[in-house]
C-alpha cells in the first residue's frame, strides 16, 4: 500500500506496547458466542413474547449545543456510547443509544445541538436534530440551569412545547446542571425555564454526576407507550462498529486539538478487520479543510497525531477488549463542511 503525498501516518514506532490488554476469557466448549447470542435475539425478534405491561419506545435528547445531551444518555446507558467533549456542536448526527431493561425497552437518540447553521454540515445538524422531535414518544429537552435561557432555549422550547400538547408525547425538563446553580438565583433561574414550556415536567439534577438517573428513567418509562421491543435485548447501539471507531478518534481530535481546528475535522476508517493473535487493524483517515490544520492535526515532528492515536486506541482497546493497532493518516479535503459531495462522501447523507 502507498499512501498519497496528501497523507500523513502514525509510523509503527508509535504503536504502544499492546501486551497488556486484558482478553476476554475463552468460551466454553459448545457455548454460543456473542455474536450467536445476536443472531437469536434478531431471529425471534418478531416472535417474542413480551409482558402486557412492557413498554418500548424513542426518547429525543433535545437542546441547544454543549448542555450536556451525550453525558446524560450515556449516564443513563451506563455504557460509552456517544462523545463527549467541552466543545459544542460535538455530536453531528442522530445516534442511537438502546437500553433495555424487565419493564421497557428505550431507544435514546442523542441529536445535535441545535444552534444557527453556518455551513452545509450545520445545515444538516440541526435538521437532524430537529427530526427527532415528531418522531419521539418522550422528549427530553436539556437545558443548562446555571444559565439565563438565551434565544436558542427559547426558540427550542417553542417546539417543545407545541409537542407536548400532542396526547402521545411526553416531555421532560431536564434541569441540567444543578450542581453549578447560584444559591441567591436558583428559584429564578429554575422558574425562567419551567415558564417556557408548562407542560413539562420538570426535573433539577446534574447529567455529569447522573445524581437523579433512577428518577428519570422512571419518568421516561411511564411516558412510553405499551408494546414489545424494537431490537434485541442485547444490542447497545445502532452505529456500525466503523462508524463507533471513526467517532472515538474524532473525540480524542476533539479534546486535544486547538480551538479552531475541532469543528473543520471529519474521521473515516476504511479498514476494519481483525488480524492474527487477536489484533484489531483500524486504517483511519482525519480530514481536515486546510493545510495549515494538517500541520497542527500533525504537530511538531507528528507528537500531536501520534498522541491522537494513542489516546483514542486505549479507548477502543477499553471498550473493545482486544488489542488493536491503529494506522491513522490526515489528509486535507479543502472546504468539505460546505461542499454537498464532500459531505456525502464522508457519510453526512
């Protein structure tokens, strides 16, 4: 393979020492793998009995950029299953999050934040976002409680609120946050945003520490409808295991580059494929508009790209449970966030 001029590696000498990722025990003799388990599940899905009181249903995180929608879905998943990042407008498309319990079945769908377009991917994240909410059976709509509601709280809330009223949508108040509220302000603050939308049912508590998570989830299974189960019990998420990878790496683009290099960078792995002696081999491409970004996706001598690939490896290894080398690369696709075939390409239909 002889990569183009336009591309930048992580060379081998930046592969860590692998050794020491935990494997996962062996499968008994004649026991199904996971993968088996899987297969079941999708077979008999159609055919599953469920219990006359089980409920299954969407619920739509809805709210402005950086209010905390990911932390709070993967509190409430307990699993690792959407970024998470200081900086806005992290996630970019609907992702879902599916957790499955003895009482329901709920498929979370993280949306982007919703914020005012300046580029076609812009375009194409808040109507995204927007999308998710006729569809929902409960809406969650996030708000930043420490804060005066700003425009974009309060334009959210109007559709919201017009959802609401609708006798099959529940919506939900998440005052998020809490733990950052003025003391002198609270009863303020709080009544700004319950006045947006009274037919919500409000709830104060703080995503990042997921105080109040059991509450919630009780307020969201009430609010579903009754009936069985969308996917399999055992399925945790609807993203393609390329798609979970290319989003990890972004994450840790993410949280170590400078601030005007995050939102111009888009992640592609074109091989997935696992290897001998248990190894993962994730070939991944970075995206960036402009040469000057490669040369700080790049960093002095490649430190900057070698400590992306080494972080967001660890992560993969973590979650994965097996070894994995990653073979990361950074190419310059000028202008892509504005060009519609850039977009499609990149997957951002």
């Amino acid at each position: 393979m002889t990569p183009d001029d336009d591309a930048s590696p992580i060379n081998d000498a930046a592969q860590p020492d692998d050794s020491e990722v935990p494997q996962p025990p062996p499968l008994p003799p004649g026991s199904k793998s996971p993968e088996d388990y899987l297969l079941d599940e999708w077979l008999t899905l159609e055919h599953t009995d469920h219990h006359p009181d089980f409920r299954a249903g969407y619920v739509a995180f809805i709210g402005k950029a950086n209010v905390g929608k990911s932390t709070q879905k993967n509190g409430l998943l307990d699993e690792k299953v959407a970024i998470i990042s200081p900086k806005p407008q992290t996630t970019r498309e609907k992702q879902l999050g599916i957790l499955t319990t003895e009482q329901a079945q709920i498929i979370f769908v993280d949306t982007p934040g919703i914020h005012l377009p300046r580029t076609k991917l812009g375009d194409y994240m808040v109507a995204s976002a927007q999308s998710a909410i006729p569809d929902a059976d409960v809406l969650l709509f996030l708000v930043d409680v420490s804060e005066v509601p700003n425009a974009a709280d309060i334009a959210i809330a109007e559709r919201v609120e017009q959802a609401a009223q609708r006798p099959e949508t529940i919506a939900i108040l998440v005052l998020n946050k809490a733990d950052l509220l003025d003391e002198d302000n609270q009863t303020s603050l709080i009544a700004s945003y319950t006045d947006l939308v009274p037919n919500a049912e409000p709830l104060l508590m703080s995503a990042k520490s997921c105080d109040k998570c059991d509450t919630l989830l009780e307020m969201i299974i009430a609010g579903l409808p009754h009936g069985p189960r969308y996917y399999p019990a055992a399925q945790l998420t609807d993203s393609a295991e390329r798609e979970n990878a290319a989003e990890m790496i972004r994450e840790q683009a993410l949280i170590l580059l400078e601030k005007e290099v995050p939102h111009s960078i888009a992640v592609q792995v074109e091989e997935y494929k696992q290897r001998k002696k248990g190894t993962l081999y994730i070939r991944a491409v970075i995206y960036v508009e402009r040469d000057s970004q490669k040369g700080i996706v790049l960093g002095k001598g490649g430190a900057m790209l070698k400590q992306i690939g080494a972080a967001a490896r660890e992560e993969l290894q973590t979650i994965l449970g097996q070894k994995v080398y990653l073979d990361l690369w950074v190419k310059v696709l000028k202008n892509w966030r504005k060009d519609p075939d850039a977009l499609r390409r990149l997957g951002y239909n």
